[in-house]
C-alpha cells in the first residue's frame, strides 16, 4: 500500500516524490481502515489508526504545498506506466478489482 503526496515539486517524473510504502500481506483477503487527516501544517496518513506517513507543510511555498486550495481523493489501481509498469507488467494478474466498502469525509469544525 502506498501513502504519496504529489506537488509540483515532489513528484515521480523528476524522482522527488515522497510517501511511504507499507507492506501489508493479506491486503487481499480482508479491509483496512484508511484515513488521512488534512491539516495546515501537515497531511498524516493512517491505516488501522496507526499513523503510517505524514507529510509536512515547509513553507515554502505552492510548489510544495498547494494543499490550500480545494482538492480530491484519489482511490485507484494504478497499473502500467513508467513507475509500476517499468519492469513489464504480469498479465495472470488481471482481471483485478479494488473493493471499496466506504468512503467518509468529515470536516472539522473549529
């Protein structure tokens, strides 16, 4: 399971990206509780309410941080490309799903 953050300046097509890679062996056989929290300092990144990643507002700037601005969630199964796909890709693998049981945003109230 990968935790990434993607910005202009930290990102996969010019080798800055940052996130961390958790390696959880029956991902396939059974549901994790996945959360982020989006602060103004920093986004953190948990799964099973443990905190897995957290990714930290420097200041300096949008290049960085242009998670001030409205954004989306990305749920996917990235497949091919020039990062996952790079060493070829195992055709016995598909077809592939990613079941999704739910989804919540909250937001916080001051």
């Amino acid at each position: 399971i990968f935790t990434t953050v993607h910005t202009h300046a930290f990102n996969h097509n010019i080798n800055t990206q940052v996130g961390e890679d958790i390696y959880l062996p029956d991902c396939e056989e059974k549901f994790y509780l996945y959360a982020i929290e989006w602060f103004e300092d920093r986004i953190d990144f948990y799964i099973d309410q443990n905190k897995v990643f957290t990714f930290t507002n420097s200041g300096k700037g949008s290049e960085e941080w242009p998670f001030d601005k409205r954004f989306h969630l990305i749920l996917n199964v990235a497949v091919g490309g020039n990062w996952g796909g790079a060493q070829g890709i195992d055709e016995s693998i598909f077809p592939a799903a990613m079941l999704i049981d739910y989804v919540r945003v909250y937001k916080r109230t001051k």
